[in-house]
C-alpha cells in the first residue's frame, strides 16, 4: 500500500501526555495542538488570520467543498491550501459531523475520501458513524460494526495524505475499547476520538474521561490521538494528560456568535462583564464599553479572536507543563474551576496504572501539593511501592516528623544496621534517610500543617510501613497526631549512628533500580561526599569508580564498571535488549533508536537509568532511557536511550 511520507516525534513527556511534531507534506505541527474550525462558506477570521496568530493548522469540512460546486471546482484546480490560502497543516472532516446531525450524507466514503486526497489535504479523516451519548446499547454496537467496516474499506485506500481512523462507541467504555483496539491494528496515521461533544457541552466531564481512556489506551503511543471537539482550553490540560495531542475548536466562533468570551477554566457572558481579564490584542487594544458599542458582526469577530488566542495560549502552557513536568499540578489548578472537572480528575485516578507505567521518574520541577487530589498521583504510589525494594532484614523503625530537608541534616542522623530512620511525610507517606535525596521526595512542596485528607495518607502509610519490623519507634509528637503504635520516644539523640556508606548506597540502588540491585552493586563499596557532606561519587574496593549520585535528583548514574556488577541481576531487569544491527553504534557510544529496541524491562520508564545489552546480554552501554518500556517496543522512530558510556 502507498504510505505517505510523514513523522511524528515525541520531544516531551508527562503523565500519559507528550508534546511532539507532525511532519506531513515540509509542514510541521507542534503537539499538543489546537486546529480552529473553518468554515470554507463563511469565515469569520480567515486561514492567512489564524496562520499570523500563531496557528500551524486548521481544519476545515471536505463535505461542504465537495457538495459546492463552485468550491469543489476551485479545490481541485487550485488544491485546498490556494483554495483557503492557509500554508499549515490542513485536516478536513468529511462528513461524520453531518451525519451525526441529519443521519444522512450524500456521498460514499470512497468518493469523500478520493476528494480529499485529490486536493492535496494533509491529514482526511474516514467517514465514521458517530453515535450520540445514551443511545440503545444495540444501536451503539450496530454503529461501531459499521464504523468498523468503514474503517477496514478506509485502511486499504491509496493516498498521499495522511489518514485518520474515529473511534466511536456512544457511551459505553467496552465498546469504545474494541473498536480502538480493532481500529489501532489497521495502519492509520492518525487516531481520533469521536461522538464526545454532546458530553462536553453538557459539562459531563467524568463521563468523558471514563469514555476517553479505555479508547486512548487501545490506540497505543507511535500515532497521534485526535480528539474531536474538544475546543474549550479548560479542558486542554485534561485531554492532554490523558494522551490526546490534537484538537479542534469551532466553540471560538460559536461562542462569539453568541456573546461568550472564553477564559481558560469558564466561559463568561459578554454582558456580565464589568472589566477585560485578559490581555490578549483585543482586550488590551478596546474596553468592554467600546465591544458592547460595536455592531454585532465586528464584536464577533474580535470576541472570537480572543477566543482564539486564549486557546492558543492555553495549548502553549500544556506544552510548557508538559515539558517541565509540571502537567499534573495545572491539571488539578484547572480542575478547581469547576466541580465537574474535579470529578473528572477524579475518575482520572482510577487509570493511574496506566498512567504511571508512562510517567517520567525524574523531572526539572519540583513536586507541588495542590490539595488531597495530589495524593493520588502515581508519583506517590509510585514511591511507596518503591520502598517495598529496600533490603530491611532486621533493623527497628524510627519515625520523626518532617523538618526542614534535608532531613538526615536538620536531625544529623543518618540509619544504621540497627535502626531504620523515617520521617512521616504528609505528602509521600514515608521517606527513609537513606534515599531522600531521589527524586521527588527532597524536590517537592508541601503544607506547613497537614490537613485532614493528608493525616489520613500518613497513617495507612506507617501502618503498612511499619506492619514489616518487629520493633517500631516513634516520636511523641507523632504518637499523639496520627495515633500510631509504637514505643514513644521524646529525643532522637539516642538513634545517632556514625554514617553508613553502604547501607545508604544500597537502599538506594534497590529503590531506583529494584530489588537486590544493591546487593549486586555495592556489596563492599566506598563512598566520597561532597564539602556539604553528602554522597557524590561510590567506588568498589579497588578504587574503580561505580556510580555517581545526581545532586538534582538524587539519581545514581552508572559507569561501565557499575553497570557490569548490576548485569547480575536476573533478566530484564534494567535492561534494554537491542537488534545486533545497532550493537556496533551503541558499543561507540551512540544513542539507541527504538525501532532497534527489541526487548525491555516492562519497568523502565522516562528517565529510567538502564543497561543496554544484545540478544546474548552481553552489556553494550549505560544510559537514560528516554521513553517508557511500552513506548520503546512501539515507536518506530526516535530515540529509546540516550547512551552515556559506551562498551567497547
Ligand atoms: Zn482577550
């Protein structure tokens, strides 16, 4: 079949969300993006507009040009980018939107998808049965059986374009499931998720994330998602989260239509406005006596071009949070807007497996707490499982309270061979001494006092925690708020050890590696510490260099001598398993591609430290694993590891 000449690379992650780029045709398209609605018969703002206001791409109603004389002639001798006079990325619809209103389109799917192509789109779309919400489940099976079919017959057409396969399924998540898993198998370019407007006009934003995810999950990570009609931005950061990396809005002109001037978490009514709370070109350029003194069309359009550009800005923050690692956090600012968001965060928990496996395990921003819903992210769960690695064998457990971090200074102790020390975090639950310094537990912001939801977390955390020693001590102050068992004590003067190297470096490995990992690399190792006094760099015994403690984020990075004690443990864990075409260029010290990824750990994740070995596992390099283990296996184009030592 012809595949038409295209790429799409993912250059950020958070959460289930990445930012990318979709080349098509010498265009780009930066992801996440907003494509505005044109309506080829009446444009509000025009193509050449919305390209000087920062938009890459539009899409525009192939059904409406071809059903136009005049324009479908036009298009076919000029092609669609003259036609609209729009240089960027051009997505057409063909139809489904006036199927879904009228039950009836004029044209087969082959003719529609013939027209598009003919005039040179970039990315057209299959003419798919969409299915309001709370249909007859019958009806909604029926719907997707012939989407189904539609979306077979639209897979084996010839183009140049791009193509881009609709999930449907009304509102019932097996179904939507099914159809994204048959749908993802069939080679389309583009994904998209669809019949999920009505939810979002009636604010039934749970409901569409628990639709959402089963289908976004089925679609797997090397094509862009699409999801149809998502066009208010306080609603970007959610879809983004949950792995949507295209949208499109035709609320910037409906809205304007209609008097309602969009903010990224409401929308507001023109009228109710005493004053501007944006400063976008309208809204520094006129005041809200000079909008409502315009006659109707120019107000329009220039309530529509602010509608426009918070969006843009909005998608320009997703990008910026994604990059950083900051997505959870707006999402949760977000979600405060409207009870109906926070519910949808909410449902939002109930996937964070999926999510988690995903999720980089180190980022450049800190860990902010913005409530009881940041509880609930995987990077909390994510830690206490990791605790479960640590080697333990009969030590007793301290706890303290929080103090300033770094905590083994604010209380100059560090764990010994007899006693575990913690400190009861409100955020992570427990955070021993030995890892503190990883990655978010000494990079996050908390409250000065916890509040409820939080001394709730804290004390299922010790009581898990501290259901694993036979001797607990605890600290009075803690004994009294979180009612924990223990043997109370008042000063901690009577845990202070000499510090220990080893045990530190230990527990450390096992909590980023897994378990046994510190048994296997540090198993008679020497440590050397900074002027502030903390652990840099770790030796073995010969005085050959092992690894080295990121001050950042407290992650060991391995040197090839450290890599070779972890390869002891058992396969696969740590490692990523190349194609022997690559081994040459990995041994050099190059990066590894994934399409020359051929096993991995299902545990490796963005930012995972990993051992590169071939089909023999024989070690090749270390390096910084830049996708999660699912993503690797997927992706036929980018970089899988960036490698650090090379293994001549
Ligand atoms: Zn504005």
């Amino acid at each position: 079949m012809h595949q038409p000449v295209h790429m799409f690379e993912i250059t950020g992650r958070d959460a289930a969300g990445r930012c990318g780029v979709l080349s098509i045709n010498g265009r780009r398209l930066e992801t996440p993006a907003i494509l505005p609605v044109v309506n080829p018969k009446k444009m509000l703002i025009t193509p050449r507009e919305l390209a000087e206001m920062g938009f890459q791409g539009i899409i525009t109603n192939s059904y409406i040009i071809y059903r136009d004389e005049g324009l479908r002639e036009e298009a076919l001798a000029k092609g669609i980018h003259a036609l609209l006079d729009f240089d960027g990325v051009i997505m057409t619809d063909s139809g489904s939107f006036q199927l879904f209103r009228y039950r009836r389109v004029e044209v087969s799917q082959r003719e529609i998808l013939e027209f598009q192509d003919r005039i040179g789109v970039d990315i057209g779309v299959m003419l798919d049965i969409p299915t309001p919400p709370d249909v007859p489940a019958s009806a909604a099976e029926r719907d997707a059986g012939e989407t189904l079919l539609r979306a077979e017959e639209a897979a084996e057409f010839e183009r140049r374009m791009l193509l881009t396969g609709t999930v449907q399924g009304s509102t019932y998540p097996e179904l939507r499931r099914r159809l994204a898993s048959r749908i993802s198998e069939l080679g389309f370019e583009v994904h998209a998720i669809g019949g999920v407007v009505p939810l979002m006009e009636d604010y039934r934003f749970a409901e569409l994330v628990r639709l959402v995810m089963p289908a976004r999950q089925c679609l797997g990570h090397a094509k862009p998602v699409h999801l149809f009609g998502a066009g208010h931005p306080m609603l970007f950061s959610l879809a983004v989260l949950m792995g949507c990396d295209m949208f499109d809005s035709a609320a910037y002109a409906l809205y304007a239509r209609d008097g309602r001037y969009i903010t990224p978490s409401g929308t507001l009514r023109l009228e109710e406005l005493r004053e501007l709370p944006c400063s976008c070109r309208v809204c520094s350029e006129h005041t809200i006596a000079e909008l409502r003194s315009l006659d109707a069309e120019e107000r329009e359009k220039l309530l529509a071009e602010h509608n426009l550009l918070v969006s843009l800005e909005e998608v320009r923050r997703v990008r910026q949070a994604v990059h950083e690692g900051s997505l959870w956090e707006l999402v949760e600012r977000r979600a405060r807007a409207h009870p109906r968001l926070l519910e949808a965060l909410h449902a939002l928990h109930a996937h964070s497996d999926y999510i988690e496996a995903l999720e980089p395990v180190t980022k450049p921003r800190a860990f902010f707490y913005t409530g009881a819903e940041s509880l609930l992210r995987p990077a909390v769960r994510r830690h206490l499982e990791r605790l479960g690695n640590i080697e333990l064998r009969g030590r007793e457990l301290v706890l303290l309270q929080e103090a300033e971090k770094p905590f083994s200074r604010s209380y100059r102790l560090s764990s010994s061979r007899r006693y575990h020390i913690c400190v009861v975090s409100q955020v992570f639950g427990i955070i021993p001494l030995e890892v503190e310094e990883s990655y978010p537990l000494m990079q996050h912001e908390g409250l000065e006092v916890p509040e409820e939801a939080q001394l709730r977390h804290m004390r299922r955390a010790v009581d898990e925690y501290a259901a694993g020693f036979e001797r607990v001590h605890v600290h009075t102050s803690l004994a009294e708020v979180l009612n924990v068992e223990g043997e109370v004590f008042e000063s901690h003067g009577e845990f202070r050890a000499d510090p220990d190297p080893e045990l530190k470096l230990r527990a450390l490995a096992d909590y980023q590696f897994g378990r046994g990992a510190g048994r296997m690399l540090f198993s008679s190792a020497r440590a050397e510490y900074s002027r502030q006094g903390m652990l840099r760099r770790a030796y073995s015994d010969e005085g050959e260099l092992l690894a080295t403690l990121r001050p950042e984020d407290g992650v060991l990075v391995l040197t090839i001598a450290g890599a070779r004690r972890l390869l002891r443990l058992p396969p696969p864990m740590c490692r990523v398993v190349v194609d022997e075409e690559a081994e040459r260029f990995v041994r050099e010290g190059r990066s590894v591609y994934a399409r020359f990824v051929k096993a991995c750990d299902p545990a490796v994740r963005p930012g995972s430290e990993v051992l590169v070995v071939n089909g023999e596992d024989e070690l090749l390099a270390t390096g910084r694993a830049v996708l999660s283990a699912q993503e690797m296996l997927e992706l036929g184009c980018g970089v899988a590891v960036k490698t650090r030592h090379g293994c001549r």
